[in-house]
C-alpha cells in the first residue's frame, strides 16, 4: 500500500496542516518547486543510494496492510484500470486538503478501498489478487524519491520507506537493475506531483471564479460531524483534470 499524500502517498503523509500551509498558493509553488528540485537530483545519486540499501522483498505482504501503510493513492492511468476491475473498490482519497465556505470539500484524487482490519481489497493469502494490474505506487513501493524531514527536522531528499521495517537489506544488485529502479521510481514520483500541480491550479482556478476560500474552521466542523454519523459530506474529487462530485453519507447510514 502506498504513502503519499505518502505518499505513498506522498503516495499520497498522515498530519495536520496549518492554515497557512493550507494556502493553496504556497502548496502550489511547493509542489512546482519540488518537481523542479526532482528533476534536477542526479540519477548516478539515486542509482548509489539503491545498490547500497540493496532492498529485496521477503512477500511478507506487510505494505499492504494497515499496520503499515495508511492507503494506496491512485493516479489517472491507476484508476482507469482499477474501475474496469471493480469500481466499488474505489473511493475518495483520505485527508481532503480544503473546504471552502459552503462546506464543500476538495481532495487530491481517489484510493483504494480497504478491508475492516485495514488490509487491501485485494489482499488475499498474503498475495496481490491484481499483481499484474496493481497501481503505480505499488509498483515501485518502499522506492520514493522525494522531500521530507528526518527526526532532527532537516530537510531533504528522502528515497525508501519503512527501512528495517520490512524486507531483506544489503543484498546484491546488478547496475542494470539499480537503474531500472531508479528510472521507474522517477516516472512515478514526477507523475505524482505533475498531479498535485494540476489539483492544486484547478482547485485555485475554481475558487477564483466561484468566489470560493480555504476555511478551516468549517473544515474541523464538518469533519467533526462527519466521524459522528451526523451528516454527510459533498466531495469534490480531482481525476483526469477536473472535478467529479461525490457524496458520502452519513456513518450512521452505512
């Protein structure tokens, strides 16, 4: 399962943001300035960092549960697929990043659905039902390449998940399968953010013309209500650069 948002989701990153970093202008510059700063890391540096970590599966199948992932962001190409196979598998991705002033929500893209013990949908046996189709994310997971804080607050540029966490560390690999890593983890993670560029432009667009804001204080009402079963939420997904409006209803509903 992924991480952003972790990533991995970022694939999608479970956290509060602030109001100010909830200005979709500054999160749309950070995403610009990040994409530009990916472009430019070197990939004999990503290939060293690879063959040095020397990752290699075990098929313990632990990403794909909740224990130690939170949910699998999906990009455009992903979802197309995932709908062919089963689109109630499909839903909303978590952490909506704004609510503007009528109560409305707006979120970066769809995610996979998950089990009730927070395992995937398509999670069976310790084995990936779709293997041959599964998302990008899975694809190159625990391999990412982008900006993040290590414990001491520094920031830079961070490339695997989860080490000593899972997996089989400091095994040989060949060059040609260090770069190929490399290479694929790169078209994912410029994917990833050429999408939360367009989310971010969209949603800023959509706002200007509708006279719409951030406000985050309906934001936390709302949300709060949501979790109680008090009402529903209006959903304003983003997908194949536009908005698809989805309405979730109330937990006492479900």
């Amino acid at each position: 399962m992924g991480l952003k948002q972790s990533r991995l989701a970022n694939s999608f990153i479970k956290k509060v943001i602030n109001v100010k970093k909830n200005n979709i202008e500054t999160r749309l510059a950070d995403a610009r300035e990040e994409l530009a700063g990916l472009k430019k890391f070197p990939d004999p540096e990503f290939v060293g960092i690879i063959r040095e970590l020397g990752f290699r599966c075990e098929l313990c199948a632990r990403c794909c549960t909740k224990d130690f992932n939170d949910h699998v962001f999906l990009l455009d190409a992903d979802l197309a697929v995932l709908r062919e196979i089963n689109p109630d598998f499909i839903s909303p991705a978590p952490y909506y990043e704004f609510c503007d002033q009528k109560g409305r929500f707006y979120v970066s893209g769809y995610a996979l659905k998950t089990n009730p013990d927070g395992s995937c949908v398509f999670l069976k046996n310790k084995r990936c039902k779709i293997y041959e189709n599964r998302p990008s994310i899975c694809r190159v997971y625990p391999y990412m390449l982008h900006q993040e804080a290590d414990d001491s607050g520094k920031v830079d540029w961070r490339q695997i998940s989860g080490l000593n966490e899972h997996g089989c560390y400091n095994s040989e690999l060949e060059d040609s399968e260090c770069e190929a890593i490399a290479r694929e983890t790169r078209v994912y993670e410029e994917a990833y953010l050429t999408h939360m560029i367009g989310f971010f432009e969209t949603v800023e667009a959509h706002f200007r013309k509708n006279h719409l804001k951030h406000v985050q204080s309906i934001y936390d009402r709302k949300m709060r209500e949501f979790l109680k079963g008090e009402c529903g939420l209006e959903v304003f997904v983003y997908c194949k650069g536009k908005f698809e409006k989805q309405k979730l209803r109330p937990k006492s509903e479900i």
